[in-house]
C-alpha cells in the first residue's frame, strides 16, 4: 500500500531549504566577491548540493528505511576510519584537520559519524532495548564507543561537533529505555572530564572564554561573537532589508557559516528568526 504524503512536514523542509538558499547568497556575496572575484561562488555550491538533497529525499521517501540495518556497521567502520585517516591526510583550516579532500569534492568526517552513529544506535537498539536497562551489559558498550568517536573527533579537534554527536546518543539512548539515574550518576564524572578538557587546551579555553565574556578580548577571540551581536541588535523588528546587512562587510569573517543567523536577523528582523525559529520547531 503506498504510504501517505506528509506534504505540511514538506512544506516545512522547501521553505527551510528556500529561505537559506536566499540568506547563503545574501550574506556571502561580498566575501565570495573579494576572495574569489565572483559573488555567485558559495550560491553556486550551495544550489548544487541543495539539488543533490532534494533527490536524494524523493529517493530515500521511497526507501524501505530497515534496509539501512544491512548498513550499519561498514557505514560505523567507514566513520572511524575516515575519523583517524583526516588526523593524517586532512586539510588544515583556521587551525584544525576536519576536512578530507577527494578532489573533486570535500568533505568533514564528523558529519559521516553523526550518520554512522545515529543509524547504529538505532538499528542495534531496535533488538537490544531490553538490556539497555542494565548499566554494564547493556549501557557501557555503546557509551564505550560513543567515547571512541567522541575521541577521534576532540583530536582533530572539532568540539562543536562532538557535543552534537553525543548529545543525540544520549536521547537515542534515552529513547530507547535507558535509565535516566544511570546518566545521572555519570553527570559528574563526565562534567569532571569535560572540566579538564577545557581547562588543558588553551583553544577550548579561549572558545569557552570568548563565549562567556565576548568584551574581554573584542580584537581576538570575541570578534566575530561581538560582531554578531551588532548584527543582530541592529536588525530591530522588521530588520534592515534583504540584502542589506552591513556585517556581511567583513565584519564576521565566513558569515555565510556558522553566524548566518546573525545576519538573517540583521536584514529580516525579530519577525524573520522567529519564523526560522517556528519552522525548525515545528520540524522537531
């Protein structure tokens, strides 16, 4: 019988896909300008993969989804030997090896793992739910190679990524029927660890510091946060206009990445994040 359409959670995901396909190109043409003397260079990429996306999300909605159980565990060994070889092989950028170059294409490890993991966990969660309650036999294995991802991905290093990576573990493991008192008692073991990790690396240190007190060093670390928090403040209610964004003015070095929602709300206002802020709610 064929399935039904889901065309409101469709909806949702095109206009997702259609409102950072605009922000993209509004907010990196002019850093794509200077560095690659053409405006179009990260929209034209951007476009391609968003076309890739799409068919691969008509294919994948017509996929019998328990077939990826076949996958799982050369997909979980494929993860962790792309994770160690980028130690090796990767490609350096803003200080560390996260990228793995093909040539043709590149691409991030990380972003393998976080696939690798989640169909993992749950295609051996769908049998092993019932020993998931027992903390040695049934938890400790999977947080054993949960810290094994968590590891490789510190050593490149990449700790935006790894939170990522466990946090949707954890509630995968919650998910699944794992006690929470057991992820209670390893809270401080694990904060403890976490702790330490920060305070022997001057790079997590700086991270963490800039985050807390952007103001103490406005010229280094802070920079971009502060940057980005002029962006938003000066987007108001309806924003500055479409386009008209002048962090993008580099201002926030990369803007069309990790602080594009910065520059959204600078050119579309309180009234365009809190639509973005909708529709990724309504999508979880």
């Amino acid at each position: 019988m064929k399935k039904q359409f889901d065309f409101f959670f469709f909806l949702i995901v095109i206009s997702l896909l259609a409102i950072g396909l605009i922000m993209v190109f509004s907010s990196s043409s002019e850093a794509a300008r200077v560095q690659y003397d053409d405006a179009y260079y990260f929209i034209k990429r951007q476009m391609m993969w968003a076309a890739v996306s799409l068919v691969s999300m008509f294919a994948m909605a017509n996929f019998n989804y328990k077939r990826l159980q076949k996958m799982a565990i050369p997909l979980l060994i494929l993860a962790i030997i792309t994770l160690i070889a980028v130690l090796f092989i990767g490609k350096e950028v803003n200080g560390g090896k996260r990228w793995i170059s093909l040539g043709f294409v590149q691409f991030q490890p990380s972003e393998v793992a976080k696939i690798a993991v989640i169909i993992f966990m749950a295609s051996s969660l769908s049998v092993n739910y019932k020993n998931l309650k027992k903390f040695f036999t049934g938890l400790i294995p999977y947080l054993c190679i949960l810290v094994l991802f968590a590891g490789l991905i510190m050593l490149e290093p990449h700790f935006s990524a790894t939170i990522v990576i466990v946090l949707v573990a954890v509630i995968i493991l919650i998910t699944a029927g794992a006690r929470m008192w057991h992820f209670f008692w390893l809270g401080v073991p694990v904060a403890s660890a976490l702790a330490i990790l920060v305070a022997t690396s001057e790079y997590r240190m700086q991270r963490v510091t800039a985050f807390l007190d952007p103001f103490k060093d406005k010229l280094g670390d802070g920079w971009q946060i502060i940057q980005s928090l002029y962006a938003i403040g000066s987007g108001g209610l309806f924003g500055l206009g479409l386009g008209r964004s002048r962090q993008k003015f580099l201002y926030i070095p990369e803007p069309q990445n990790d602080f594009i929602f910065s520059i959204l709300c600078e050119e579309l206002g309180l009234i365009g994040a809190a639509t973005v802020i909708i529709l990724f709610a309504l999508l979880i």
